[in-house]
C-alpha cells in the first residue's frame, strides 16, 4: 500500500511538472498577431507628425487645411476640397505629387491620399505612393488643435530628412498663419523649369 501510495504522488509530481513547463513555453511563445500589432504600432510612431494650437474654432481650422493653395503651394491644379477630387501639386521639376480627398468629417478630420509621387532628388522617385495626409482637428481646452500625420513619411525614406523641414515649414508656419490670420505663405507661382508635360499626363491619369 505504501508504495503504491508513493508511486500514485511520484506519477502526479511528474504530470505537474510536465503540464507547468508546458504551460511556461505556450507562454514565452511569441503571438504572431501580437506581434503584428507591435510593428504596426512602431511605424505609426515613425509617422511624421506635427501640431499647431490656435485660438480660432474648429470650423474655421478645417476651411484654412481644405484651401491648400493658401497654404502649400499656389501650383495646384483640381479641386482640394471636395471628396473623392482628384489634384496635381508640383514644384518645379523638384516634386510632382497627385492626391486625392478620401474622407472628411466636417470640422474634425480630413484624409488625402498619395495616388502618384515623383521626385528629382531621391534614387526612389516614387517614394510617397500610398501614404496618407491626415489632419485630425479637436479641441483643447479654450483652443484648437490641429495634428497633421503624414501616415507612412517614415526616416527610412530617402526624402525623410527634407520631408521633415518642409512640413514643418508648411504646418507651423505658414497653416499656422492661414488660420490665425487670414494669409498663409504658400510656394508662390512660378513655371521656371516645370515640366507641363509630365503634369498633363498625370491629369489624365486617373
């Protein structure tokens, strides 16, 4: 009887051992959609981001981001501030770029996206392709805020580094100035050295 008390506790001790070890690894066992999660997560922190505090209400932020020409570049082409347009923003032969309005929630949040990109100083001409510019507009406190994400600029473009200084310029300053004060300090009109061919393609396009 004794021993086969004695075998009965060693049988047991050995089946808690296995279950717990068991237990332990399915723990450390990486989860592939945890893991899925955490990347998407980094990259949202890579996203370049920028955000202005301003003293006008919601509505009048959300009419100054629609006008891009007021604010970015007045070498635009199509409509900014309907869903669905479609518009070609170039710089000289330095950057072309087609976007078009995919979402709007009137006085909180507009999204463009990046339909075709092309610039004459990365070794990649396409870089943009596919990223997304996101305004999200909300209130904070007595102000408003504006939070500019560009979804997908991240500091492994090659563009990164002049991305950054421009969008700060443009946010900051010259939207900043646009919702603050009525004028904002958009790249003026200038056809020196822009390939109106190139653009008349894209228009087409679509």
């Amino acid at each position: 009887m004794i021993t086969s008390n004695f075998t009965t506790i060693l049988l047991t001790a050995l089946l808690f051992s296995t279950w717990n070890n068991s237990s332990k690894q399915m723990t450390e066992t990486k989860d592939p959609v945890k893991e899925i999660h955490l990347k998407q997560n980094h990259m949202e922190k890579q996203n370049y981001t920028a955000s202005i505090l301003v003293e006008q209400n919601p509505k009048t932020a959300f009419e100054a981001i629609k006008n891009f020409r007021a604010w970015w570049s007045e070498e635009i082409e199509g409509k900014t501030d309907k869903l669905g347009e479609v518009f070609v923003y170039h710089y000289k032969n330095v950057h072309l770029c087609k976007m078009k309005l995919i979402e709007i929630v009137p006085d909180k949040k507009l999204v463009y996206e990046v339909l075709d990109n092309q610039f004459s100083f990365t070794k990649d001409k396409s870089e943009w392709i596919g990223t997304k510019l996101i305004f999200d507009i909300s209130r904070e406190g007595d102000k408003t805020k504006v939070k500019f994400t560009h979804e997908g600029l991240v500091p492994e473009y090659e563009c990164y580094k002049v991305c950054y200084d421009a969008w700060g310029n443009y946010i900051t300053n010259s939207l900043n100035s646009l919702i603050t004060t009525g004028k904002g300090k958009p790249n003026p009109k200038d056809r020196d050295g822009f390939n109106a061919e190139l653009a008349d393609k894209w228009k087409i396009k679509h």
